[in-house]
C-alpha cells in the first residue's frame, strides 16, 4: 500500500542528484546548462517589459507582458531543476509548471491573434522606401513653394510700381475715390509681399541644415524683447525672463522661435492696460519645456486645431496685424528639434504657449522617437 505523501513534504522524495548517481561530470553536466538557460530565460522579461515602456505606441504590448510572465516561469522551472538535483521539492516544482501552463495558454492566444498584424507590419526595407518617398516628396513640394513663392514676387512688383506710376501722374489732379483705391491696391500688394515673404520662411526651416549647440535661452530671448522696445518705445510693458534657461539647438530657428512666440505676446497685449509677458522653464531633463504666457487677447480654445496651421488666424486683421503663419513657422522649428508645441488660453484673459526642447546633445535617433507622431 502506497505512503499517505503530506502536501510539500520531502521526506519521502530523493534528489535529482540520486539518479545521477552524484556523478559530478554528469550532475554538472545538467546544472550548468539549467542555471544559463534560467539567467537567460529570467533577463528576456526586462527587455520586453523595458519595449513596452519605451514604445506605448506598438500594439503589442499586452502580447509582451503575456510573454513575460511566461518566460519567466519557465526560466524558474529550470532554476528549481537546479536546486532539486540537491533538494526534493517536487510539489514547489509541479505548481511551478501548472503556472507556466496556464501562462502559455493566452500567451498562445494573443500570439495567434496578432500574427496578422505582425506578418502584415512593414519591414525595415519598406519604412526606409516611405521615408524616401516622403522626404523626396518634401522636397519637390518645398521647391514648388519656394518657385511659386519667387515667380509671384515679379507681377507683385510690377503691380505696385505701376499704381505708384500712376498716382505720381494724376498729381494734384487724384480724386478721393482714385486715391482710395489707389491706397487699397498697394495695401493689397503690400499683404501679399509679406504673406510670400512669410511663406518663404516657413519653407526654407525644412531645408535649413541644423547646427546644434547648447543655448542661452534667456540671453536670445531678451535680445528678442530689446528688439521689441526698440521697435515700439512707447509700450509699457512688464516683461519676466527666467534666468539660466538653456537649450540644445540651432540658435537661427530657436532664435525666430522666440521672435514669433514672444511677438505675438507683445502683440496681443497691445489693447491690455497693465500688460506683462512672462517666458520662463517649468521642467528640466532631457527635454525640457519652455513656457511664454501674457494676459492679452487670448483665444477660444474651441479653435485650437487651427491654431498653428498656415494662415489661420483667431484674430481679425482689423484687430491685430499679422500673417497667420508665425505659429506654423514655431510649430515647425519645434518639431525640427525633436520637441512639441500646445497652447491654453481663454479670451480676454491672456494665452499660455509650451514647447519641449531638448537641453543636451541627442541623437538624431533619440529626437526621432520623441518627436510627436
């Protein structure tokens, strides 16, 4: 009649290391391979779980976790091989590989459930062939912007010197109406002109070569203000730079960043009685986010989504002056750099722009993952 075996006991069990016969070339024959297979099996789990950290966008995350746990089972099954060559706990080593059973069973699942995805996911010679399509596509549409932009300039200029042409020959003899619409044309080609102008810019930031460099952030953006009250001496307005703010990038595009972003404040604040402009840094790191708010004008953030695209304006022209393009150009700069732009603002109340840039040398890999998709 077979033994009453209490749960967990050992006493009625030998080690693996009997039916070796305590041989040590056979006994470490075994344990050798056991304890690599189990380091190895146990250092699988990190590098997937660490993907999946790293990658929140990939739809595999849950297939990752599923597969981590069972390999990490596994890996344990063969690390309790090791220890019962010396021990005998075999009840420990069964419940082991009951859970790594019931592991692989919705590890098995999900691989099978994402195998099309995963058959179907390009490959590494297929993503490079999109980006050169895209950036080859770029290219000819930044050289079309850049050629339409040019040719638009010649009939501009011979518009406006033909109405200057002809405001000089009526004279004294110009009627008010003639001089209105005279007036009115070379406003029109006056718009026009910047609105190319502004065009220009923002196509040239996409073929700008970036020359990295650490910045003085603080220092480029009181250079910005000084250019403002030079510009406009009779404004008052109180402006807060936050001192020892850097950036990793090319100082000519941070430098129109902080034009933009900071002339529209002094913009926006024209109408604002006690106006003030604060540009300062909420959080350091890798990258860090920049911040430049004022209490002007502000905006309805129910038109948000317009708010950084190519000639899109919360404002009238009638309210206040402006090409619709400064904040694409900003969006663009930032992007370039590895970074994102948002914006919260209430109307009447004032707006608040952020920006991520990176503060240390990345590289281009690094900038590319946290670029916004």
């Amino acid at each position: 009649m077979e033994p009453d075996v209490p749960f967990f006991s050992t006493r009625h069990f030998m080690p693996h290391g009997h039916c070796y016969l305590w041989t040590p070339e056979v006994l470490w024959l075994n344990v050798v391979p056991d304890l690599l297979i189990a380091a190895a099996y146990l250092a699988i789990p990190f590098v997937l779980l660490r993907i999946a950290r790293r990658r929140r966008d990939l739809p595999f995350n849950a297939l990752f976790l599923w597969f981590s746990i069972f390999i990490a089972l596994c890996g344990l099954t063969h690390a309790m091989d090791v220890w019962n060559v010396w021990h005998a706990q075999y009840w420990l080593e069964g419940l082991l590989k009951l859970a790594t059973a019931a592991a692989s069973l919705p590890t098995a699942a999900m691989l099978w459930r994402a195998w099309p995805g995963i058959v179907q996911s390009p490959g590494q010679k297929q993503l490079r062939e999109a980006n050169e399509m895209l950036a080859r596509a770029n290219r000819e549409l930044e050289a079309f912007t850049a050629s339409v932009s040019h040719d638009l300039r010649s009939p501009l200029s011979t518009i406006a010197g033909q109405a200057g042409m002809l405001e000089i020959s009526l004279g004294s003899s110009v009627n008010d109406q003639q001089r209105e619409r005279l007036t009115r044309i070379q406003a029109s080609v006056k718009k026009m002109s910047e609105l190319i102008e502004a065009l220009l810019a923002l196509s040239r930031i996409s073929r700008h070569t970036l020359h990295r460099e650490i910045l003085d952030v603080s220092a480029l953006a009181a250079d910005v203000v000084a250019d403002l009250h030079h510009a406009d001496p009779q404004r008052n307005v109180h402006i807060a730079i936050q001192p020892g703010m850097t950036a990793h990038g090319d100082r000519r595009l941070i430098g129109d960043l902080l034009a933009n972003l900071i002339g529209n404040a002094w913009k926006f604040t024209a109408k604002t009685a006690d106006a003030r402009i604060e540009i300062g840094q909420q959080t350091a790191g890798h990258m860090a986010t920049f911040f430049v708010r004022d209490n002007g004008a502000g905006f309805d953030m129910a038109y948000e989504q317009k708010l950084f695209k190519p000639f899109q304006r919360l404002h009238g022209t009638n309210e206040f002056e402006g090409s619709g393009i400064g904040l694409a150009t900003v969006q663009r700069i930032i992007e370039r750099h590895g970074g994102r732009v948002w914006a919260d603002a209430k109307p009447d109340q004032g707006a608040l722009i952020c920006f991520t840039l990176p503060t240390l040398p990345l590289s281009d890999a690094l900038l590319s993952a946290t670029a916004p998709t």
